[in-house]
C-alpha cells in the first residue's frame, strides 16, 4: 500500500516533459500536509527523474559527483551535460565526450579568469547553442531540470542566467539551480589562511571578484530560476584548506544530498515506499519564485544482513528491534533539521519543508518517520511540510534528507557586504 505525499490534495497528475516537448500547464503549487491516507500504487509513482547540467569548473566537477552518487539500486537521472569555456577543466571531468562541450571564442579556452561582464557576453551569445546541443543529446524525459554552478567565477556566473530563462521559455518542467557560494579565503587576503597554512603551496588562485560576482549572478537568478538550492563553500571547506585541496570532499557532500533528496521516493527494485515524494512533491515545496533552498541531511550506518532481500526472499529481512528502528530515525532526523545545512539558516526562517527518510525497508519505521515530520513541523515557520520515505536494498545505512525553502540566510548578506566594500576600495 502507498500513500502519496500529497494525497490530501486534487493535484493535477504529475507531469513528465522534456525541453522540446510542447509547453504543459503547471500544476497548482500550493504547498500541502502529507496525509495518511493509503492508495495502491499507480503509474504516477515513478522514480522521480532528473537532468544535471553542469557550467563552469565548479557546475561540471559537482554534475560529475551527482552522476558517481546515483544509488546503483535507484537510478535518478536522465542525461548530465557539462558546459565549459575551459578545455582542460572539461576533460578533467568523467562525463561521457557526447554530454561535454566546450563554447565561448577559442581566445578564451582556459576560462574567464573571474571577469564576470565577458562571461554574461559569452553566456547571452552561447545560452541558444547550448540549449540545441541539450535538445539535440537528450535520451529520455525529465521531471526536473538542475543546473549546477558555482557563484564567483565568470564561465558559469555568466552563462547560467541566460541558460535558465531559455530553458524556461521552452519547457514547463521546473529549472532548479544548485549553486555554490564563494569561501571568504578566496577574495578576502585577511580570511586567506589556505595560502599561509601548511598547505600553502597548493594554495588558489585568488579570486578577488568572487563576492561581487556571486550577488550579482544571484540577483539575475532571482525570477529566472525556479528555486536555488545552496552550498556555502565557507561552512564546508576546513580551516585553512585551499578549495583545491577541499573541493572533491564538498563535491561528495553536495551530491549525496541532492540524490537523497532527487532519489527520494517511488520504488527501489521492488521495494515501494509508504509514502511516495515525487517530482511534484518537490515542486510544491521548493515553489517556482526562485526561493532560497537549503539542504539538511543525517544518517547513521546500520546492521544488515548483507544478502540483497530483491530476490522475492522477504522473509531473509533481518529482524530489527523496534526501537533500534526508532532511535535510528531518530537520530538522523534530528542531524538532519538540527545539524550542519548546506546553507547556514535558522529552519524558523524557511516557508516549507521537506523530509525524505530513507534506508534498508526493514529499519524504516513507521511512525518514528511520522513523528520527524511533527518535529521539522514545529521547526520551521512556515506551514507547509511534506514528508516521505525511501527504501534502498542495497543500503546500510538509515538517512534523513530535509529541504528548507525560502530561507534566509545571514551569509548572503555577508557576501552582500563583502562585495560593497569591494567596490567602495576600488
Ligand atoms: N563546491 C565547489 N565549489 C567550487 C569548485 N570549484 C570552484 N568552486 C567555487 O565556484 C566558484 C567559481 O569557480 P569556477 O566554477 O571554477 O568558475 P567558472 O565558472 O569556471 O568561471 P571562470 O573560471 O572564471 O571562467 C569559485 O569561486 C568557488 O567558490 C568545486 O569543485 N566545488
Ligand atoms: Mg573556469
């Protein structure tokens, strides 16, 4: 028996299109309680899917951390593009050649060096081609739309704005942005221990631009993309490391979140969850007015028996104490509201919410899973809270995943700051 997340409402069914596909109405967004009530499984509860588009170094190297976090047993994803005015950062990337493209004039194949006002030129010039090589390469339909980019640099600062509203034009399906912020250490000499520490040879090049360059691409964001999920560089990298050092442990991070988030519901192998979050769950809590989105996640290692139960030997389901089950939702959901956030934000900010609680089936339980959803509940200010879970076979470990919408965040402000004093000094 299933029971869909939001089964309370009459939701338009939900829809699947690509870009090139005729335009589709867009379901009524109103965010929604999760409701109790069970319904079996139709053809809607599908595995959410998902197309990644990476631009610039950073947008690349975390499409390519998303594609190495898809759970073998759940696949989540369509097609994942790679976009980059520098050859080399492309080829470091393991994206197969057909999703990689190189664009821009051939003068500037090494990047933009932070110049923002000549990526947003090259990105306006390239946003049309780029979206005809996706068109042209896509395999299959996609629920969603993510692009990934790291605020602060030009390549993908410049282009991303233009790439999202000529995505919107030409398909109904969501365009979420995934975007990281800068680290202090990489415009501001004074936070820049990474260069005097230990490691200091492998030290960054600064990027003194890095603040101003992030506002102002969130600014052309805001309207244009229909929410944008955050990491912040600052929380994530360690005292004194180089982003160089640091960037494939945030990469992981970054991606294990958005698979347990995108991967959510629907069935694993054979293995359907209670209460399904799909693509218009998602939708209806991370809105289409651009919110501000951060991620919280938890998970805690587990028992199991080691044997896959996919092979219709369900009774070889190891029997887990209830109250292991319990006290391991528990925790998790806990790390997940309350722990470290891709964005540091105060959950009493956030306008909706989300949790997706996932693991081997034999230690979901219930009603502890039910009991988070009163806690992220009461955690958030706003009122609109949908909650599932997420059996994985193949897992061994039980995990939370907690989406905040429309939070906000000191750090912005910060960076706001940091790029008016920039231009004061100038
Ligand atoms: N989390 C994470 N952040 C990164 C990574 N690489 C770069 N960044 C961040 O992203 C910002 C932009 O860097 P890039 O993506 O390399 O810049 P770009 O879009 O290629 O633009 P240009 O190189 O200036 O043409 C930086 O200021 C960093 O804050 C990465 O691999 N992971
Ligand atoms: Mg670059």
């Amino acid at each position: 028996m299933v029971a869909r997340a939001a089964d309370a409402l009459n939701r338009s069914p939900t829809t699947r299109s690509t870009i090139g596909r005729p335009r589709i109405s867009r379901p009524n967004r109103t965010p929604v309680r999760a409701s109790g009530i069970l319904k079996p499984p139709t053809d809607e509860d599908h595995t959410m899917q998902l197309e990644v588009l990476g631009v610039g170094g950073a947008g690349c190297r975390i499409a390519d951390a998303i594609r190495a976090a898809e759970p073998t047993d759940h696949s989540f994803l369509t097609d994942v593009f790679a976009f980059d005015t520098d050859g080399s950062s492309l080829s470091g990337t393991v994206i197969p050649e057909s999703h990689r493209f190189r664009y821009g004039p051939d003068d500037i194949d090494g990047g933009l060096g932070g110049d923002l006002e000549r990526g947003r030129t090259v990105g306006r010039a390239c946003a049309d081609d780029l979206l005809e090589r996706v068109t042209r390469t896509t395999a299959a339909a996609a629920d969603a739309i993510l692009v990934a980019v790291g605020l602060g640099g030009a390549t993908g600062g410049g282009t991303v704005p233009a790439l999202v509203a000529a995505l919107q034009q030409r398909t109904d399906t969501p365009v979420y942005v995934l975007a990281t912020l800068p680290a202090d250490r990489e415009f501001d000499a004074a936070a820049d221990r990474a260069r005097s520490g230990p490691r200091g040879s492998a030290a960054d090049a600064p990027r003194p631009n890095a603040a101003a360059n992030a506002v102002a691409t969130l600014e052309r964001l805001d309207g244009v993309a229909s929410a944008i999920i955050t990491f912040d560089n600052e929380d994530w990298l360690r005292p004194g490391e180089a982003l160089r050092d640091g960037r494939d442990r945030c990469n992981r991070e970054l991606a294990t979140r958005i698979a347990a988030v995108f991967a959510g519901g629907g069935d694993s192998d054979g293995a359907v969850a209670q209460t399904v979050v799909d693509a218009s769950d998602i939708r209806r809590i991370v809105g289409d007015q651009s919110a501000v989105v951060a991620l919280g996640y938890g998970d805690q290692t587990v028992e199991t028996n080691g044997s896959r139960f996919g092979l219709g030997l369900l009774s070889a389901e190891p029997d887990v104490d209830t109250s292991d089950a319990v006290s391991a939702t528990e925790t998790v959901v806990r790390k997940g509201i309350h722990g470290k956030r891709s964005l540091e934000c105060d959950p009493e900010t956030a306008e909706r919410g989300l949790l997706i609680v996932g693991g081997p089936p034999a230690w979901l339980n219930r009603r502890a899973i039910a009991e988070g959803r009163r806690t992220l509940e009461s955690a958030i200010g706003g009122s609109g809270i949908l909650g599932g879970d997420a059996p994985r076979l193949d897992g061994d470990r039980v995990f939370a995943a907690v989406v905040l919408a429309g939070v906000e965040s000191e750090r912005i402000e910060a960076l706001r700051a940091a790029a008016d004093r920039a231009e004061t000094a100038d």
